[in-house]
C-alpha cells in the first residue's frame, strides 16, 4: 500500500514537471515563430533595399554612356545634364549603402537569434520527452504496484493455518491458479516497463545525436 501511495507522489510529480516543459516548449516555439516573421518581414526589406541600390547604379551608368554618346555628337548641354543625373543617381545609392548595411545587420541578428531558439527548443523537446517517458515508466510501475499488492493479499490468504476441509480442495486449487496468474501478470508488467525504458533512452539519444549533427 505504501508503494502504491509513493508511486502515486512520483506520478503526480512528473505529470506537474511535464506540464511545466509543456508550457516551456510552447513559449519557445511562440518565440520561434515571432522571430521567422521578423526576419522573413527583414529579409524583404534587405531585398527591396538592394534592389534600388542596384537601379541607381544601373541608372548612373547608363547615364555616363548617354554623356558620351551626347559629346561625340556635339550637343555639350545634352552631355552636361546626363552627367548631373548621374552624379544623382551615385549620390542616391550612396546614402542608400549605410541603410542596406544597417538592415544586412538586422537580418543576421535575427538569424542567429533563430538558430539559438532552435538549439534551446531541441533540448527542451528532449527534456519533454524525458519526462513524458518517466511518466510512462511511473504509470506501469503504479500499475505494476497494484498487481503486487493484490498478489500479497492472494498470498495472505493462501497462506493461512487453517486447514481447509476436503470439501474446499477445489477452492484452494482455484485460488493457486489466481495466484499463478497474478504472478505472470507481474512479471510481464515488469518485462514491458523495463523494455518501454530502454526504447525511449536510445531515442532520445538519437535525436541528441542527429540535433548536435545539425
């Protein structure tokens, strides 16, 4: 009985740990989330950015070829204005640099600060399955503890000094065969919870392994 009760506290412990991992896993992929759409809303900005960069440079020099062409024809004025475009356009992407540097930056922050989500919500998920797997391995040792105390009590009152009349023979053997019974259930029990333990320890080794890989 007093098994049974321990076993109870242990269950209820790991169920309130599970609830708490629950909670940290699921704040760590709403973070995760927040963190994709600011940088997704980042990288387009960067995109943007680097595209008008590229059209004020494409823009200055197709400006200096019309300069040229507008001198080997004579018409200096044409060439003049041309060229004030493009010292325009040069000025444009100039004041535009710091600001596609300035953004490349915000886009690299968030990429880190992504990568290291990840990392923390890869071992929270293995610490979650850790102790989903010891709430298992509780709940067939809780069940295990109520096949053995109800095989205690068969026990108890096989094992009684009374002797039993011819006519309960029958009874006895009855109760031999509960007891056989309970016995073989114990111990398949016992077989599942240890091969249910080993399973979950070599997974989450394996996702360890393959995490630390990525």
């Amino acid at each position: 009985m007093l098994m049974g009760k321990v076993l109870g506290w242990l269950t209820g412990s790991d169920a309130d740990s599970r609830s708490e991992f629950e909670k940290h896993v699921a704040s760590l992929e709403e973070g995760r989330r927040g963190v994709k759409l600011q940088m997704a809303r980042a990288i387009q900005q960067e995109q943007m950015l680097r595209a008008r960069l590229a059209e004020f440079e494409f823009l200055a020099e197709q400006c200096a070829r019309q300069a040229m062409e507008f001198l080997q024809s004579g018409r200096e004025e044409a060439a003049r204005t041309a060229l004030r475009q493009k010292r325009t356009h040069l000025q444009n992407a100039a004041a535009l640099r710091p600001e596609l540097e300035e953004q490349h930056k915000t886009v690299r922050m968030l990429t880190e600060s992504l990568e290291i989500l990840e990392s923390r919500l890869a071992e929270a998920r293995c610490q979650l399955e850790l102790t989903q797997g010891r709430q298992r391995r509780a709940d067939t040792k809780l069940a295990v503890s109520g096949i053995l105390e109800a095989t205690n009590r068969t026990v108890e009152r096989c094992e009684s000094p009374v002797a039993l009349p011819d006519g309960a023979v029958r009874r006895a053997a009855l109760a031999d065969a509960t007891l056989d019974s309970e016995r073989a259930r114990l111990a398949d029990a016992l077989r599942l919870a240890s091969f249910e333990e080993a399973v979950d320890a070599e997974l989450v080794s394996l996702k360890e392994e393959i995490r630390r890989a990525g």
